[in-house]
C-alpha cells in the first residue's frame, strides 16, 4: 500500500469526511521510567481523541504517575486492573475506550510524528478493516557484546515486513502486534482475548486470524512508525523462545482448519545438518534450557571480542533449541474438533452416571474441598505473615489456587491476588472474589504475560500426570523470580495422587531453570500445630539466581538435605503396617490357604 504523510491524510479528510475519533489503548507493567516519555510522544498527535494506558497491577508509581499527568492533560486516562494479562489489560482499555477507532500500542514502542493522524487516515470511508503499521526496532549505533537478542529480533521483524509487502505473507494470518488499529465495535465483536489460547507469545496471531475468520481485510502501512524500543537479557531470550515454541503449538492446535497441523521438524529443518542434529537431540529435552543459557554467555564472550557473527549464531541456536522445547511440552495434536469429538463419544450414555472433570475426577472430591478448607486456612495464616517477613510482596499468584484459601490470607493483608485453578471448584466454594481466578488446564502451559511478586503452589504438582512435570515447572518459573512449592513425596498418600516425588526431584526441575532452594519455611514451622505437617514436611522456596541479595537470604540449601519426612506422617504410615509377630501370623495364614488350593480334591 502506497504511504500517505499526515499532510495528505488532513487533506482527504477535510474533502471527504472528518478524521474519525482514536482511542490509543495501552497495557503497561513495570514501565514507569519510559511512560512520561510515551505520553508526550503520544498526546503530540491531535488526532488523539483519548489516551488509555492500562496498568496490569504493577506498583511501581505508574499509575500515581500517570493520574499526576492526567490532572493537566485531560486527553490521558489512566486506569488500573489486577494482573489480567496484556490480553486482558487491553480489552479492559478497549471497553473503557469511547471513540471509533482503537489503536492498540505496546508500552515498548515510541509512537512517532503523525502516526495516530495515518491510522485515523486509513479508516476514513472504510469498515471492517485492520491497519498494521510498521514498528522498527531501535539498534544501538556501535554494536555491543550482549546485542544479540535485540539484533535478532529486527531481523526478524524486517523479514517478516518484507514478506507482508511482496505478498509471501498476509497480514491477519500472521499479525505481528504492537502498532494495529481497527474499529472499536470490531475489536469487541471479535474479542481480543480468547477462551482457547491461554499464553501470551503469538496472542496477537491468534487475534489475527480470529479477525479473518470474522471477515476483516489487513492492510500494512509502512509509514506508521513508532520506534521499538526492543531489550532482553540472556534469560529474558531463552524464556521468550520457549514460549514462542508453546505459543506456535498452540496456535496450529486451535486453528487447525487454516494453519493445519505443526510439524515439528520445521523448527529445525533449514539448519545445517550437524546443528539439525543437535537441536534434534537436546531440543526436546530438560537440557534445551541451560544449554540455552549456555550458548548465551558463550555469545556474550564471542561479544566482547567483536565476534558478532559467532554471537549472532549462538543466539540463533539457543532459540531453535527452546522453541523446539516449547513446541514439544505443548505437543502437536492436530485438531481441536477432532478432540472434542472424542469427548463426546466417551461421555457418559445414562443421565445418573456422574461425568468427569477435566482432570478425571468424580463428584466425591468435592468433599476434598470441605475438608481442605480448614486445614489450609489454619497453615495459611502461620506460613504467610512468615513468608511476606522473608519476602515482601505486592502481589501473589497461586497456581492450582483450590477453594483460595491461600490467597485469601495474602489478601486480607494487602496483598494483591490472584489465582489459577482448573474447573472443578465452582464459584461458590471460592473463599475470594470469583473474579481473581482464572480457570486453566493445569497440565498445559501457562502464561499469564506477566510477572508476580510471588509465585506459590502447595499441594497441587503430585496431582498432574508425571509428563506435565516439567511444563508445570515452566509455567511457575515463567510468572516471577519468588515461587513457594511443595508437592507429596511418595507414599505420602491422599486423593487422586498421581506423581508422588521427593523433593530433590522438584529441586532439580528448579535447578534447571536457574532457581535455588532455600529451606526457609520449615524449620519455623515444624513442630507448629496449626500447620498441616504436609506443609510443614514440603514447603521449600525457591529463588531465581541474583534475586538473593535482595532478600538477605541465608545460602542456598544443598539439594541432598531436602528430602525429610515428618514425624506425624511417619506415624501415620507405621501404624498401618502390622508388626512382626502379626506379619508372621499374616504369612502362615496365606501359605496354608495356598496349599490348600493346591492339594489335589482327591486327596
């Protein structure tokens, strides 16, 4: 599409029609340095009926900031939601928004002269119409060691322009989000957040090709500019490609009918055979992310001897590596139809037969939850206030939530909450607002877009089959750098156990990921009574590697140490098991009824 500078774009609406109203929406989080910046560039534009930046539960000052500049701009409205996500934040941005056309920006990209007044330009006379504009990224003037993530990522970007404009690839089936304008009543028709794709990478894809199943047409336009102001560790780069690889997955599962099914050798099918057989090799596996890591700093080392290619070549085999990884734990089933056909040919034929959740379990574990109710309650308000003198935090996110107890102690002492949990509990037996908790399938990857204080999950991890160990792990570590857990350790017995471990094995998963344990939790709660001893006897921290100085932690536990078991279980479990002289007895009984089975009838 031929560019239109803003001159023009005045002039046409002067002839034809007036330019129609735009709502800049944004969803921002922990950004606060760069967002007074933002509005200034942003405001510069008169086309901007409305500014609404969204701030996704972060305390950082954004939102005191952003209302001290409202009180002299009214154009600006800042708004504030409880960790819903970028998804989430914006739709809340879009439904609050009141002008025709909105124009969805990232918090990372510097809208530049013009662009608002080109986007209302595009949509002057035109309906049903999605307007992608061009967001290239800000490269450093003398390359540094350490660039390679963001050098990677704009060529990437470039490529991915380039083949939009020679027409090798469209805009709705492949939306590259951060710079995109629609008109309001499409983007609610549509809906920017799905019920089927639950992480954050390739979200914007899913809403694209959403959008063309809805009938919207996708138009590029290169002259709306705003400057990506791209930046990612070394850790940021590996998690961003492992969710890439899930997000992939996820995207040809749920559109099956227009993507078809993903191969997982495309991943790694353009390499040269002996890097294809590497990534083939250690992809899939736990060691795709360390190796990662590892190729990171090795390219950071290349870096500092101006080996820019040998870094660039790191960084590109560390991202086949973690997709290839994200890709595998997601799994490439084919067709969500064919799924739910499945479903429903094994759903029970009799009207009294009780039908399964999604985790396989009858109507009697409801029962589990009055139970649970207590016996949480009672540990929560012992281990909390304990864990927020460790580690202060604003808000919490827990992971197989239950009934929401857990949170329900972090809330009534300020903390912000939210929850994660399957659709077993129903809203009423919830201990907190219904709205805080999010329904997922535990064993599939999570991704929230976000980061928390605080990630707990107790309880939760035996439950899962011992496949959806690692991607359970993955998802945890995925949403902050604190994370509480504990999990049954074999034998320890209870409802629907499903992979009981020892705590070395979960402290190994963390490992991996650049977490350590710190055994914190139960020396202070050991002999306590009002703490169930399987919190007392499980609860470990864990702690992303640099964030300790923070804390004034002790050192880390060694991994061997972990493995305890509590006095009260140990009980519990020997007095089940009969003593010598019952054994004996026990074992003369079953031989003589042995013998008797095999004495001929005859005899």
């Amino acid at each position: 599409m031929t560019p239109i500078t803003e001159e023009e774009c005045l002039s046409v609406a002067n002839d034809e029609s007036p330019l129609p109203s735009v709502a800049v929406v944004v969803a921002t989080y922990l950004r606060s340095k760069s967002l007074a910046a933002f509005v200034g560039c942003a405001l510069a534009d008169p086309a901007v009926t409305e500014l609404i930046i969204v701030v996704d539960g972060c305390r950082d000052g954004s939102y005191e900031l952003l209302r001290e500049i409202a009180e002299s701009e009214t154009r600006l409205r800042p708004l504030f939601v409880e960790h819903r996500g970028q998804i989430g934040a914006l739709e809340a941005g879009v439904r609050a928004a009141s002008s025709e056309i909105i124009l969805l920006l990232d918090d990372d990209v510097m809208p530049r002269r013009g662009l608002v007044s080109g986007h209302a330009c595009r949509h002057v006379g035109r309906s049903r119409q999605v307007v992608l504009g061009y967001m290239p990224v800000a490269l450093p003037t003398r390359r540094r060691r350490g660039d390679a993530s963001t050098v990677l990522y704009a060529k990437e970007y470039e490529g991915y322009c380039a083949r939009i404009e020679n027409g090798h690839e469209d805009v709705l089936r492949s939306l590259w989000g951060g710079n995109v304008s629609l008109r309001r009543e499409d983007c609610l028709a549509v809906g920017l957040a799905s019920d089927e794709f639950h992480t954050f990478y390739f979200s914007d894809r899913d809403f694209g090709l959403r959008l063309a199943a809805a009938g919207m047409v996708g138009l590029f336009d290169r002259s709306l500019e705003a400057t990506h102001l791209h930046k990612r560790s070394s850790q940021g780069f590996v998690d961003d490609s492992v969710s890439q690889g899930i997000g992939m997955a996820l995207l040809h599962r749920i559109h099956y009918d227009r993507l078809g099914a993903l191969e997982e050798a495309s991943i790694y099918r353009d390499l040269p055979v002996g890097v294809r057989w590497f990534v083939r090799r250690f992809g899939p596996g736990r060691l795709s992310r360390p190796l990662g890591l590892t190729l990171m700093k090795l390219g950071v080392a290349f870096g500092t001897v101006r080996a820019f290619r040998l870094e660039m070549a790191c960084a590109q085999l560390a991202r086949r590596l973690c997709q290839l990884r994200g890709v595998v734990q997601t799994g490439t089933k084919s067709s969500p139809l064919a799924e739910r056909g499945a479903a429903l040919c094994s759903a029970p034929s009799s009207p009294s037969s009780v039908p399964a959740t999604e985790h396989g379990y009858d109507a009697s574990f409801f029962s589990f939850f009055d139970w649970s109710r207590e016996m949480s309650r009672s540990s929560a308000e012992v281990i909390v206030p304990v864990l927020l003198e460790v580690a202060p935090c604003d808000s919490v996110l827990d992971v197989g939530c239950g009934v929401g107890a857990w949170l329900a102690a972090f809330g009534e002492r300020g903390v912000s909450v939210t929850g994660v949990d399957g659709s077993d509990v129903p809203d009423a037996m919830l201990m907190v607002d219904p709205r805080h908790v999010l329904r997922h399938d535990l064993s599939l990857p999570l991704d929230l877009g976000r980061r928390f204080d605080l990630v707990i999950s107790l309880g939760v991890a035996e439950h899962l089959p011992a496949a959806a160990a690692e991607v359970f792990v993955d998802s945890l570590v995925r949403h902050g750098d604190i994370i509480l857990f504990s999990a049954a350790i074999p034998r320890q017995g209870g409802y629907h156990q499903l992979n009981e471990r020892w705590q070395s094995y979960w402290a190994l998963l963390f490992q991996e990921r650049g977490y350590q344990a710190f055994d914190i939790l139960r020396p202070r709660v050991w002999k306590d009574e009002r703490v169930s001893w399987w919190y007392a006897q499980n609860s470990l921290v864990y702690v992303r590697q640099g964030s300790q100085p923070a804390l004034q932690l002790p050192a880390p536990s060694q991994v061997a140490s972990l493995d305890v078991v509590h006095p009260s279980l140990w009980s519990e479990a020997t007095s089940r098991v009969p003593g010598t002289r019952e054994a004996l007895r026990l074992m003369v009984q079953a031989a003589r009824t042995r013998m008797e089975k095999l004495r001929p009838k005859d005899a």
